[in-house]
C-alpha cells in the first residue's frame, strides 16, 4: 500500500502518541480515531427505544462528565 508523509507539530505528534495503543502504528491510530466519529448517526433515535431514560441519563451524564474531566488533562489542538 503507498504511503504518504506528513508535517505536524510536536505538540500534535505528543498528543496523537498518548492516543496509541500498544503495538499500534501512527497510521492505524489516526484511522482508528478518524473512523470512531464516523458512527455518531447510528444513534439517532435510540432514546426512543428506551421506557425509562432516567437510568440512561444517568449514565450518559457520568460519561460526559468523565470526558470532560479526560479533556482536562490533555491539551486540546
């Protein structure tokens, strides 16, 4: 397969390794995190299928709430 190089800052090299799982290349985690965004629209309408949201509220509000406090830590671009 062709490869192609590219220029990024250090700062965006620091914070694309801290993204890496063991064993990934470069290439595989940009794809990884480039394709994770690629589903957001599957989830359209989900709270529809659920009687009681409250306990999902919950939830979600725990996860965001985890994001964030993750976002924190590591400088954003």
């Amino acid at each position: 397969m062709p490869s192609r190089s590219i220029s990024i800052k250090e700062e965006v090299y620091k914070q694309l390794d801290s993204y890496r799982l063991k064993n990934e290349s470069f290439s595989e985690t940009i794809k990884r995190l480039l394709d994770s965004n690629a589903d957001i629209l599957d989830l359209a309408g989900s709270w529809k299928k659920i009687s009681d949201v409250e306990p999902a509220v919950d939830i979600v509000e725990k996860v965001v709430k985890k994001i964030h406090e993750e976002e924190n830590d590591i400088k954003l671009i």
